[in-house]
C-alpha cells in the first residue's frame, strides 16, 4: 500500500521534471537560434544591435525617471487661449500690409509701381524698431496724463499676464489685458504700423522715398504714441470718458491727418489740375486694387475683434458681426452713390466705400447693435463718394483717396459711438465703455465727448504733422524733380522697373508743359 502510493506520487514529480527539462532545452534552443539570426547579420547590423539595446534602455529609465506634470489649471488655460487669440489677431492685421500694397500699387500708374511697394515693405520695419525703442513707452508706459514716461525699449517692471491690482509694473494702461507683455506689444505695434502705411497712398507719385521713411519714423514714434497715451493710455481723454474701441481716432484719423498735410505740402501730381478742371489718372491695375481690398477687409477681424485682447466668444463673434455688416453697407452705399452722382458705378468707389465702412464701425464695433452698424456703414459709403470729389475740388491730390477713408470716415466713425453706443450693460462685454448715445435714448453727453476727441487729436496731429513735413521740405526737399516724376518714380529713385518686358504708357505724360501745374502751399 505505501509502495503504492510512493508511486501515484512520484509521477506527478517526473511530470514537473519534465516540463522543466522541456523549458530549459526550448530556451536553449530559441537562444542557439537567435545566436545563429544574429551571426547570419552583416558586420554593420550586428554592430547597431548594442546601440540599439542602449537606446531602449534609456527611453526606459527615461520614463521612470520623469516626475509626473501637473495639469494646467483653468488660469492657465485661459491666458494661453487669450495668447493664442491675440497672436492670431496680430497676424491678421499684419497681413493687412499685403493689402495696402496691393491697393495703393493697382491704384496708381505703372511707371510707379515699385516705389509704392517699396514704401508699404519698408514701412513696417521702421515702424517696428521705432515703436519698440520709444513710441510703446510713450502710448502705455506710466508718465501723466499727456505721455507715457517709463518702458523704453520695452524695459521695466511687468508681471503680466496678471490684471487689475495684481498687477505690478510700468505699463499700467494696458494691465486689463491678461497676456504675456510680448503680445501685448505685437498687436499694438502692428497698429501703429496701420497708421504709418495710411500716410503712403495720399503722398504716392512724387514724394521722396527717404522723406518717407524719416516721417513714417517720427510718426510711429512721437506723434501717433502721444495721441493714443490720450486715449488709451489712460489720458486726459480717457478721463473724460472718450471711447475708441478699436481706432477709428488713434489710428485711422491720425493717419489720415498726417497724410493729409502731405498731401497739402507736396502738391498735386504734375497735371491733375489743368483750367480749374480735374484729370483723372487712373489706376494701372484695378485687379491687384480689388485684391488688396479684399484683404484689408480679411484683416479687419484681426483689427477690430481682436481689440477685446480675449477670447471671448460673445465679443469677438457680434464684433466680427458688426464690422463685417458695416463694410458691405459701405460697398452698397458707395455704389448707388457713384452710380447717381458720378453716373456709373466706380469700382474705384466700390472699393473705397467698403473701407470706409470698416474704418467707420472701427470705434463703435463693440458698443452698438447690428442695425445701427448697418446705418453707419451705410453713411460711411455715402460720405466717402462726396469727400473725394470735395478734396479734389480743393486741390488736394490724393492718389488712392487716404484721406476720405482715413480721415473722413474716421472722424463719423468716432462721432457716431456718441449717437449709436446702447451703454453699459446691455452686452455682457461692455460693463464699462461710453454711455447710451443720443439715438439710444442717452444725451447729447457722449456725442459731445467724442466730439472734443475728434478735434483734440485733429489739431495737435496737425500741428506735429506739418512741423514734420516743413522741416523736411526745408532741409532735404520733400518732392522729386519733375523729370523724375515725369519718368516715374521706379526709375528715379529706384533704378528698376516693376513691368519690365511689357509695354510702356505710349505717352509719359498725356499733356504738354503749359498745360502742366505743380500745385505749392
């Protein structure tokens, strides 16, 4: 019986014995296999298997070893979403460059394409280095209620992203805006490069090119910042409750001042007013015009939904709404009104009816209704027909119509937050901002405001402007020869053309030397 059951337990035992037997000779097949796969490998594989077997191993420790990153708080998500919108935006507007060479190039005659160009590449670059070094620190730094006086060259305390009173550094005016300092300075700066292109088109055909460059610098950097420290830097016009959300005032009117004292300076192109009568000089290329057009409008949500500096969904969608329905009233008004008064329909006018729509909805995008923005669109198209046969009238020669867009429709942009705004509250965006307008039940208060806005920033950029401009005159001379001019500009001041190859305007002029006037202040 235990003999027995010696032997019902042992087999058990030699059935392990075996199973393990079994398992080493397979391990010690699979190894004498492998060793074989291996030495079968040519010299240069078998020499990348350790490197191989190092790499796997430190990706493994790798891993191990990194500590676990925590995740982002709701804070945190917020300010690189607000960043990212921002950036976005600022690259929206920066493109709007392309659109005012496009424009201001199809606009005027062949023979200057490449100045034009050249004006409008330049351009941003000097404005970039002179608003770095000085024109941000005038606009936002800490100072008084005429100039900022701290952040030259973007230098000083800032603990941004943080707002309000968590806030702590040198750039106060901006501290609502819960973004790194980086961007707030790249949208605000390519606004300021906005003002100094606007200065290009009223000037184009016969200014010199380093007369352009050295008042796009003094632009940028003193006369633009010192304004908008006004507004939006927490100035005096700020204290007094003027409103300008997006720059229908800080950028485009003083802009359009600037470059209406250009204009003014330099006179009219040689032959554009000949017996008291206007003579058109068309544009050479109304396709690149159209285009730049279009991409000023695809720039304009950068400009004017980007201004919140937040991602917020409710402002930035009825903002983008409201500029978008203000430019195509504008293009729709511009049409009746050349078509009735002109007698056909002016795709010149077409064009600059819809800029003027944009730049008219500019400081009231955020503070009215869709309606109202139809309205002031609407006016703006109407407004910007008239103002250029009214500067011609004058004398004043402005090849691409700067001025009436700029200029004009700015100043009844800024005028119209005081007739149109709906007050705080009404939107969950604006708790603060300009009271009711008078067409909105409030008085005559804002309009009011808005008004001494209007005329403050007219008459000091005025004044700054054409210190600029007779310096100029006076010291390097602000206009090219006539022959020069009569050639064209490519040639004059750039030695090239922009049409090489292609047939030339069969008459450089199209009118005889008496007929001729250069008009002078």
């Amino acid at each position: 019986m235990l003999k027995f059951m010696y032997k019902q337990k042992s087999k058990p035992k030699k059935r392990h014995l075996s199973a393990r037997n079994y398992d080493i000779n397979s391990q010690s097949n699979s190894k004498v296999k492998l060793f074989n796969l291996i030495k079968r490998l040519s010299p240069s594989w078998q020499a990348c298997l350790p490197i191989a077997c190092l790499i796997v191993l430190g990706w493994g420790y790798a891993a191990v070893a990194q500590t676990p990153i925590a995740a982002p708080t709701t804070a945190e998500l917020k300010i690189a979403i607000d960043t990212l919108w921002v950036a976005i935006a600022a690259f929206l507007v920066f493109f709007m460059n392309a659109g005012f060479c496009m424009l201001e190039t199809g606009f005027c005659r062949q023979k200057n394409a490449v100045n034009v160009l050249s004006k409008n590449l330049i351009v941003f670059a000097l404005s970039t280095i002179a608003f770095w070094s000085i024109g941000f620190a005038l606009m936002f730094g800490d100072g008084n209620d005429f100039i900022g006086l701290n952040g030259f060259f973007l230098k000083g305390v800032d603990n941004s992203p943080a707002t309000a009173d968590a806030y702590k550094g040198v750039f106060s005016a901006i501290n609502w805006a819960g973004v790194p300092l980086a961007a707030k300075f790249l949208f605000q700066l390519v606004f300021a490069g906005t003002a100094a292109t606007i200065v290009s088109g009223a000037v184009a055909e016969r200014i010199k090119f380093v007369d352009f460059l050295i008042f796009s610098l003094l632009l940028v950097g003193i006369a633009y910042p010192i304004t908008g420290h006004w507004i939006w830097g927490g100035g005096w016009l700020a204290d007094r409750g003027f409103w300008d959300f997006a720059g229908s005032t800080v950028v485009h009117s003083v802009g359009g001042w600037a470059a209406l004292m250009g204009a003014a300076f330099l006179g009219p192109r040689l032959g554009k007013y000949q017996d008291k009568q206007v003579v058109a000089m068309p544009g050479h290329n109304m396709s690149i015009a159209t285009l730049g057009c279009l991409i000023l409008w695809l720039g304009w949500f950068g400009f004017n939904p980007g201004s919140v500096m937040a991602a917020d969904p409710g402002a930035i969608s009825h903002i983008a709404l409201t500029t978008n329905m203000a430019a195509a009233a504008g293009g729709i008004a511009a049409t009746i009104t050349a078509w009735l008064y002109l007698g056909k329909p002016d795709l010149s006018m077409i064009i600059n009816g819809i800029l003027a729509g944009l730049v008219g909805i500019t400081a009231s995008c955020a503070y009215v209704g869709v309606a109202s923005s139809l309205v002031i669109g609407f006016i703006a198209g109407v407004l910007v027909v008239f103002s250029v046969t009214f500067f011609d009238k004058l004398g004043i020669d402005d090849p691409v119509g700067a001025t009436s867009v700029h200029l004009v429709c700015g100043i009844w942009g800024t005028l119209a937050v005081g007739l149109w705004s709906v007050g705080p509250g009404v939107f969950t965006w604006y708790t603060l901002g300009p009271e009711k307008g008078l067409f909105s039940g409030g008085g005559f208060g804002q309009f009011g405001v808005q008004l001494l806005g209007v005329l403050s920033v007219g008459g000091f950029t005025v004044l700054l402007s054409s210190i600029f401009w007779l310096a100029l005159k006076a010291t390097l001379g602000i206009r090219v020869s006539k022959e020069e001019e009569l050639e064209g500009l490519d040639i004059g001041e750039h030695g090239m053309e922009a049409y090489n190859g292609f047939l030339k305007e069969g008459d450089a002029t199209g009118f005889s030397d008496e007929q001729s006037s250069i008009g002078r202040i």
